[in-house]
C-alpha cells in the first residue's frame, strides 16, 4: 500500500507541477485577450467621424485651418487662397477646382482627396502626404513649394519654389 501511495505521489508531483506552469501559461493567455477586448471595445465606443462638411464654393481666403478635421469635406470650387491648413486632415476631401494658392499645406494630409482642377500655385507643401490622392498632376505639383513626404509614384517633387523677380521699370 505504501509503494502505491509513493507511486502515486511521485506521479501527481509532476503533473501538479505541469498544470502549474499551464496554469500560470493561461493566467497570461487570459490577461492578453482581456487586454484586446479592451483596445476593441475603446474602439467600439469612439464616435465615427462626422461626415464630411459642406464647404463647396465658400470663400475661405486666409482662413485659420490649422489642424482642421476635414475628413470628407466637400471643398469643390472653394476659395482657400492664403489658408493656413498646416496639419490639417483632408483625407477624402473633394478638392476639385478649389484655388489653394499660397495655402500653407504644411504636413496636411491629402490621402485619397480628388484634386481635378484644383490650383496650387505657390502653396507650401512642405511634409504634406499626397498618398493615392486622385486627378492629382505634376503641373500642379510644380506650381507648388517645398518637399511633400508622400507623392503618388508617377509624380516628384517641385524642382524650384523661387518666385520670378519683376525688374522695376527705367
């Protein structure tokens, strides 16, 4: 009876031990999915972005955009000349024949935007990301200043931000 008792002792010690080590194994199997329920029931709650604003054919010269949340925007034949829209989102915004001419695009975000016809003559773009944005030309870009970070791959950089200087007349 005592051999059987030791047998079993000297089998139930391991596994004890095992299911320890599985136990503990699944404590932090347990504690890594509470914490990706958590990160997606955060998510769950946020408020979707509103949608996008209605701005078509405003006059928005040298507004203060800086930082803007223009998510979607419908900005199609807009006045932004002057605009300071440094960090802006404009993710998916319609640009099409809006005049940002001197705009200050400093780091904005032009993802997926639709830039058919919209004027860019001497904007700063300094940063700005231009990823998979739609109608978007290299005339357009050379009409720009500075160095975006993201540019669709058939477009470069402008060579030149230099403005033509005008001789006064004799």
């Amino acid at each position: 009876m005592a051999g059987q008792f030791l047998v079993s002792c000297v089998l139930i010690m391991p596994l004890s031990v095992s299911f320890g080590c599985l136990q503990a194994v699944d404590e932090a199997r347990i504690q890594e999915i509470m914490k990706q329920k958590q990160v997606y029931e955060d998510r769950s709650q946020r408020k979707p972005d509103p949608p996008g604003q209605m701005l078509a054919g405003k006059r928005l010269k040298q507004a203060k955009l800086k930082g803007a949340n223009l998510r979607s925007a419908m900005l199609a034949g807009t006045d932004l000349r002057g605009a300071d829209l440094e960090g802006a989102d404009l993710t998916g915004a319609m640009l099409l024949g809006a005049n940002l001419s001197d705009a200050r695009l400093v780091d904005a975000i032009l993802e997926n935007a639709m830039l058919l016809g919209a004027q860019l003559e001497g904007a700063h773009i300094d940063g700005a990301n231009f990823n998979n944005s739609a109608f978007l030309t290299q005339d357009q870009i050379d009409d720009a200043c500075g160095t975006p970070a993201v540019l669709p791959e058939e477009l470069k950089a402008p060579k030149s931000c230099e403005q033509p200087t005008i001789e006064p007349a004799r």
